[in-house]
C-alpha cells in the first residue's frame, strides 16, 4: 500500500517527474512537491522548526492514524503548505530541488543514527523519533506521489 522509502526507491518515483509533471489534485507544482517534502525533512532534523498546532489530547489519536493502514487525504491544507507557498520556489529548477530532497534525506539518516533517542515536533503530531518520522515519511512520499501519478492509489 506505502512505497518503500529506502533512497534508491524513493529516487526512481522522483526520477519520473518532469517540471511539467501535473498533479491529479491540488495546487502544488512537480518541484513545489519535491521541496515541500524537503521542507518536512527539515521539521524532523530541526531545520524547519514548527510549533505543534494541535491540542495535546489529540496528540494519541494522531499518532494511532499514523500507526495505521489508513492514507493521508487528498487536498489536505495545511499552515505550513500555503497556496502562496506552492508560488514560491528555492530553486531555479527541478534537478536542484531533488539534489536538495536528497541532501535532506541523508542528514536526516545520518542524524538520528548520531542521535539515537532523538525526537522532533511535527505539528499535526507531536514529538517524533525516528520510527515515527521514516513512517510519516512513508505515509507522505505516497501520499504526494500518487498525486503526481507516480504511483497508483
């Protein structure tokens, strides 16, 4: 159901995006995806710091869904995802913005390994650790790449 997330794997579904790939819903561009799930990335290594944006009590219930077979929404909105965001891109072009999503993915590997017991907020979550987050990362890659048709729903 969930793509594996092991890099090579990861790479041969971004290696299929063009920058005039469309998505099948919402608003976001091909390079928009891919530095957005860079942007996620950096919530969990601490770069991209965001304050948790739901109530502590909801915090078990949230971490039950992610535990679960259950896939993210389509057309979800989220504060850290504007549509005035999806606009706005780091890079010149897409190639960039996948060398960067790869840079991230390494750090982010590399540190938890360094960090063993290391957690991170997410704010629809709480605090991750590292199974917590390669999970969300697994619920996310497959979230965004069914919507680029990289992979079937």
């Amino acid at each position: 159901m969930f793509i594996d997330t092991d890099l090579e794997s990861i790479l041969s579904y971004l290696d299929q995006l063009t920058p005039d790939t469309k998505a099948q819903w919402g608003q976001m561009s091909a390079q928009r995806m891919v530095e957005h799930l860079t942007d996620t990335l950096q919530m969990a290594t601490g770069k991209n710091p965001q304050p948790l944006e739901i109530p502590e009590d909801k915090i078990e219930r949230m971490l039950a869904f992610l535990d679960s077979d259950k896939p993210m929404a389509q057309n979800i909105a989220v504060p850290f995802a504007t549509p005035e965001m999806n606009t706005v891109l780091r890079h010149d072009e897409l190639e960039l913005a996948i060398d960067e999503f790869v840079e991230e993915w390494l750090y982010f590997e590399e540190l938890f390994e360094l960090e063993h017991g290391r957690t991170a907020i997410h704010p629809f979550y709480g605090p991750l650790n590292y199974e917590q987050w390669s999970r969300l990362s697994q619920k996310h890659l497959t979230h965004h790449f069914q919507q680029f048709g990289l992979v079937n729903s």
